[in-house]
C-alpha cells in the first residue's frame, strides 16, 4: 500500500509523519485542530510505498540548518535518503524516480501565513497551487469519537490491517473510514502505524546469510522470504514466515500498534496467607506462590520496566493451582492478566477452571478459530501465536511451559 509523507517544524521540532488520510493531517495541522503552532509544514509525497515511508520516518533526524530549507534542499533530501534506502532494501526496480515534490503547494511556512486569516487562507491562497483538500469540517466531531473509539478498542493490541479491519468491523461498525480514524488517532498519540517489517539500519556483513533481511515488527523474527506481491506490485515483496499462521506480515502490509500501555501496574502491600487459603494450595505450592506474590508487590519504578519471575516445577507439582494466587492479586487491583500455552488443549482444559475461579471477571480465551478474538477481557487465556495480536497489554503475564516451542527461540 501506498502513503503520503510530509515533513512539518512545530515550535522548534521536525518531525516526519505518514499518513494513511492526509485530509486528517491537514485539518490538524494547517487548520489548527491540533492545538500546536505549526511554523512550517511540506508534503513530500503523495503516495509513497509504505515500507519507504515508514523506513524514512524511523530514520529521520534533523539535519543542522532544516529550519532554512527550501523545496529543492528537501527534494535533495529524499534522493539521497531513497537512494540509501534502495541499497538496503534491493527494491530499485519497483521503485519510480523521485522526480519531483508531490506537494506543489510547496513549504506552508508560519511567514507565508502572515498577512492572511490564519492557516486554511494560506493554505489555499492564490497562486500557492493545490493544497490537500482538509476534512470535511461538519465530519471532524464524529471523526474524533470514531479516533477516540478505536484507540480504546486497539489498547494493549497489534494488528495487521486486515486484522484491524476485521477487530472494527465485528466492534465498531458504525465507523466510516477506519483509516481516517485510525490516522486521527495516530495525531493524537494513541496508535503508532508502521510498516510490518522493519528493514536493517546497515547492510549485515557479507558471512551473515540473511543480508538486509528486515525484521518482523510483530513477532521479532527475521523474514527471509520473498514472493512477488499482488498489494505492492514488487516482485520479491518479503515476508516474515514464522507468525503466517495469523496472516501474511508483509514488507508492503500496514502494522497498527497501541501507543498507550495499559498497564496499571500494583504497588500494593505484600499479599498475606489469607489471600492463598481461599486456593487450598499444599504447604510446598504455598511457599512458591508467596515468593511469586511478593515478587509482584515489590515497589518498581517505571525505569525499572517489566521484571521476570520463573516459577520451576515438575509436572504434576500443581503450577496451575500456583498461578491463581498470581491472577487474584493482579485482576482485584484493575489490572490486565494473560495466562499463554504453547498447547490448544491446555487452554480448552483450563478455561472452565479460570472462568470458575473468576465468575466476576471478564475472561477472553484464544486459539486459532476462537470466536472471542476481539473480546475485550480483564483477563485472557490463549495459545502463544494469539500474543502476537497484543503489544503492552498486560500487567501480568504469566507463561506455562516456557522451554517449550516457539518461546526458546524468540524472547519478545
Ligand atoms: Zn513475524
Ligand atoms: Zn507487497
């Protein structure tokens, strides 16, 4: 799929952003929605390849004396940058010339505006060229509870587009263009949108076999594949094999990610016994469940960010018995739990047994087919692959067989 790519100076910082609706970008930026002084604001393409434009924005970095380029400095800009992109990534052939600027409006500059009523005059000011059209003015209000909307249904989650598609059309039907949505909603801080896969900053060196392959932004592995692509049109499009099981993580493919991590994390005083008796756990599983609660009510500062726990036990010793103890603490303080197995079966047996242990809480359960994949839910019970709809949405994440497939190979 293709973007827009603009450049914009708000106070003293540039930033590059893409845009999957550029009529939203404009309506907040150059006709004041956003709330922010804009001082210069420049449409550098109007449909860029989505893996380019995502490359680029990971890789811009202001540049000493940005503030006093024109249109030609920015052009020289995007060769050089799509030239260095090109040798990475091996995709010259699909890719046109950069020939010129597509926004023929040229540089918005806070100077230009000056002399006018404000930012929508300039914008569309006589002998400037096309603007982008903004977005429907009487659309904007409904716009933004649709963009309030699906932020709130996206928390803790990471979606391809198809799967983004789905997600909103089965919770939010009403909403009209998930894109402009979704694109308000990423003005607002609440979503990232990036490419799929993430190409490497350098070439590897020569020994390494897997030479500029990208890296999956969903799963972490590296996608070594290549298949001529319908979406793109590139003849090698790469892909990332290892999550295919939830749909094709594409070098072309649009990754929406929640921006807003939901974790509430407890700072709560350490659980007493009368917490654990209620789970009639042995002597042993107490002593181990304890240590586990303790760990958990430790103070932890932000920095500190996620810590680990591991909970070692043969089979048969009770670790799911264990584990509840763990839930209770976190489901009672608000949070978010996840209980993750390698095994299908795992979940189908121990889902009746959370449901009766929790009869209060909402309780998601995941596996390939489930029909609860877009449930909202306090806690969720699912097979390993399911996490890789979910990004920083859990206080506490609990996972049974940790040395088992595919946990030993990819620790994100
Ligand atoms: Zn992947
Ligand atoms: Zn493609």
């Amino acid at each position: 799929m293709r973007v827009a790519l603009y450049v914009c100076r708000v106070r003293d910082r540039w930033n590059m952003l893409l845009s999957l609706d550029l009529r939203v970008d404009v309506t907040w930026w150059l006709e004041g929605a956003s709330g922010q002084q804009v001082l210069s604001w420049l449409l550098l393409d109007e449909a860029l390849p989505l893996s380019q434009a995502s490359w680029l924005i990971e890789h811009f970095e202001p540049e000493r004396g940005m503030d006093q380029w024109n249109e030609g400095h920015w052009l020289a800009y995007m060769r050089r940058k799509v030239e260095a992109y090109d040798k990475l990534s091996g995709e010259q052939a699909a890719r046109k010339e950069v020939a010129g600027l597509a926004g023929k409006a040229g540089m918005i500059t806070a100077e230009r505006r000056a002399g006018t009523s404000g930012m929508a005059a300039a914008s569309r000011g006589a002998g400037v060229g096309g603007m982008p059209d903004a977005y429907p003015a009487e659309g904007w209000a409904q716009l933004e509870q649709g963009a309030a909307l699906l932020a709130e249904r996206f928390r803790g989650r990471q979606l391809l587009a198809a799967e983004a598609e789905a997600l909103l059309a089965d919770t939010v039907p009403q909403l009209a263009s998930w894109r402009a949505a979704a694109q308000l909603a990423r003005l607002h801080g609440r979503l990232s949108i990036t490419a799929a896969l993430d190409l490497p900053t350098r070439r590897r060196p020569a020994w390494l076999s897997a030479q500029g392959a990208p890296r999956c932004r969903r799963c972490g592995s590296v996608a070594r594949q290549r298949v001529p692509c319908a979406a793109c049109g590139q003849a090698a499009c790469a892909y990332c094999e290892a999550c295919l099981a939830l749909g094709r993580s594409r070098a072309c493919a649009l990754l929406l990610r929640s921006a807003a991590p939901s974790a509430v994390r407890g700072t709560a005083a350490l659980a007493t016994g009368g917490g654990l008796a209620r789970w009639g756990l042995s002597a042993a599983q107490s002593a181990a469940a304890s240590a586990a609660l303790a760990y958990l009510a430790r103070p932890t500062s932000t920095e500190d960010g996620p810590g680990r726990f591991l909970l070692w036990a043969v089979t048969g010793a009770g670790k799911t018995e264990m584990i509840f103890p763990l839930l209770q603490h976190t489901l009672e303080r608000g949070g978010r739990a996840l209980v993750a197995t390698p095994r299908r079966d795992v979940v189908l047996e121990l889902a009746p047994r959370l449901a009766k242990a929790f009869p209060d809480v909402a309780l998601a359960t995941l596996y390939g087919g489930s029909t609860e994949r877009w449930k909202d839910a306090q806690l969720t019970l699912a097979t390993t692959h399911q996490l890789m709809r979910f990004y920083q949405g859990f206080d506490l994440v609990i996972i049974d067989e940790l040395d088992a497939f595919p946990y030993n190979i990819n620790s994100k």
